[in-house]
C-alpha cells in the first residue's frame, strides 16, 4: 500500500514539473490587450505563479496532504466540487462499458472457439479485428453521423435532454439513450479484446487432460464446455477485469469529449485547453488512483475465484 502512495505522489510531482515548465501560462486566460501590465502581474500573483517552482510546489503538497485540491484556474470554484460532480458521471459510463465488454466479449470468444477453424469464426475474427484497429474518436464521429445526423435515432451529446422535465421512468430512458453511443464505441475495442484472450484461454484448457477425461466418460459435450472448460478458462479474464479500469478512463476521455459526457476526461481535456493546473492534476490523481486500485481488484477477484493461490496459514 505505502509503495502504491510513493507511486501516486511520483506521478503527481513529474506531472506538476511539466505542467510548470510546459509552454504556455494559465494568466493568459484572462489577458486582453486592453488590460495594463499591472493588472496582469496582480492576477499572476492571485493565482500564485509569481514564486518560484519549488515554493509552488510546497504549497500545492501542503494543501493536497491536507485535502485540498485547490481551487480551479477557470471556473473558479473548489476542484473538488467539480470531481464529486464529473466522477459519477464517469462512473455511470465506464461502469456500463466494463460489464458490456465482458458479457459480448466472453460470448464472442465461446463462439470462436467452439467454431474454431470455420468460416463463421475467420469472419467475425476479421471483422473484430477490423473494429480494434479503428480510432476510438473515429468510431465516435461515424456513429454521430450515423445514428445522430443521418438516422436521428440516437441524440449526439450531452447526458439528458434540456426539455426533459417528466417521470423517473422517462428521464431513465432519455439518460439509456443518451448512453447507447458513448458506450458502444468504448465497449468495442475492450469486447474484442476479450474475446480474443476467452477465446484462447478456452482452447488451451479444451485440450487439457481432465477434459479429455471427462469426453472418454462420455459426458455431454455441452456440458463440458460450460460446466468444466469455461469456468476454468475464465479465471484469466477475471484479472483483466481490474485492469481494464485505468484503460476505460484513459479511453473515457475522448469518447467523454467527443459525445460532450460531463465526466472526468471531458473536464480533463477542457483543463487542458485552458491551462488549469489545479484540475489537471487532480485529474491525474484520479487517473494514478484508478491504476492502483485496478491492481488492487485483480489480486483480490483473482484471489475470491482460484483458492489454490490463496495465502495459506501456518500449519496448512
């Protein structure tokens, strides 16, 4: 757990570091030409980028260490107002595309393996192949075309409707829809994924010896596949389920940005446009958070499902 800290803390400080010395200067948000010089140096000093990097930083970790996040360059309110609005919202999406991804994934890959060699499985290993190598931002702007301008089917951004004002029931169907596009076009790339590593962990434990077994004792082979083999071909794609977090944010935020989703990576990537520090780095704590507590479920769902790496006691 400590080392997991020093790994966050690293992070946070190289991204501090950079921010710092990176082009560009947060101030320049609020200059205008007709502004004077003294009024720019004073907002400098608001902000705190007149001291020294080192001085910057002592105060940005005083404040951290103590939970303050600081407060944002451009919308001037408490970052960690605007992360308790963004982290649901992004919550709400990643959430959705983790168990889509691993429902359509372990389907596809049964299918692929049980069709192993035939025409069914070379297409749709094509054809997933064809979707993986597709851009993630041009998936999204095919399927806003598509389904949004074309169709009309779908809306093509935000999270809700504006005139949206009715039941429980109707807000929960205007919010599905708003999620169908943003969820699929991120579900796609993690599904195929899956689908490839289920599809070979199956076929590896097809011609194992206790399968082998149970086919001589003439049990059927529908029920080998899904009482035996599945079960134990499984146990991989249990891990990825851990580490497909930090990834599902990491993709969240241009999919977030594309489809105008108030989430984490769109307030990211706005932060970023406008050179606020505060935000990005917050943003990055999540992001490092996000890959720690990802290993940290892997280990855990990997532990709850093959007890034979559990930790065993004295005396066992």
């Amino acid at each position: 757990m400590f080392s997991s800290l020093v790994i966050v803390w690293g992070v946070l400080t190289v991204t501090f570091v950079i921010l710092h010395l990176a082009p560009g200067d947060p101030a320049a948000v609020y200059v205008r030409p007709e502004i004077p010089l003294e009024t720019t140096q004073h907002i400098r000093q608001q902000l705190g980028l007149d001291q020294p990097l080192w001085i910057q930083y002592f105060y940005w970790l005083k404040g951290f260490l103590a939970g303050d996040m600081g407060t944002s360059f451009s919308h001037n309110r408490p970052v960690s107002q605007l992360l308790a609005e963004a982290i649901p919202n992004t919550l709400q999406l990643t959430l959705v595309v983790l168990i889509l991804q691993l429902i359509l994934g372990i389907i596809l890959g049964v299918f692929m393996a049980v069709k192993q060699s035939t025409r069914a499985e070379k297409i749709i290993s094509a054809f997933l192949m064809f979707l993986y190598a597709m851009p993630s931002f041009w998936l999204a702007l095919m399927a806003i075309m598509l389904f949004s301008a074309k169709l009309g089917w779908l809306p093509a951004s935000q999270m809700s409707s504006f005139q949206n004002m009715g039941s429980f029931g109707a807000q929960a169907l205007d919010r599905l829809r708003h999620l169908i596009l943003p969820a699929a076009v991120l579900t796609i790339p993690f599904a195929t994924y899956t689908a490839r590593y289920c599809k070979d962990s199956l076929l590896q434990v097809l011609v194992s010896d206790y399968i082998r077994a149970a086919t001589a004792f003439g049990l059927a082979p529908r029920l080998i596949l899904f009482k035996y083999a599945l079960k134990n071909a499984l146990l991989p794609i249990v891990t990825l389920s851990g580490f497909y977090l930090p990834f599902l944010l990491g993709g969240a935020v241009v999919i977030e940005y594309i489809f105008s989703w108030p989430g984490v990576g769109r307030m990211t990537v706005n932060a970023i446009f406008s050179h606020d520090f505060p935000v990005i780095l917050a943003s990055t704590c999540v992001a490092a958070l996000a890959v720690v507590v990802g290993n940290q479920i892997s280990d855990m769902l990997y532990h709850a499902v093959d007890p034979r790496i559990r930790p065993q006691g004295k005396g066992s």
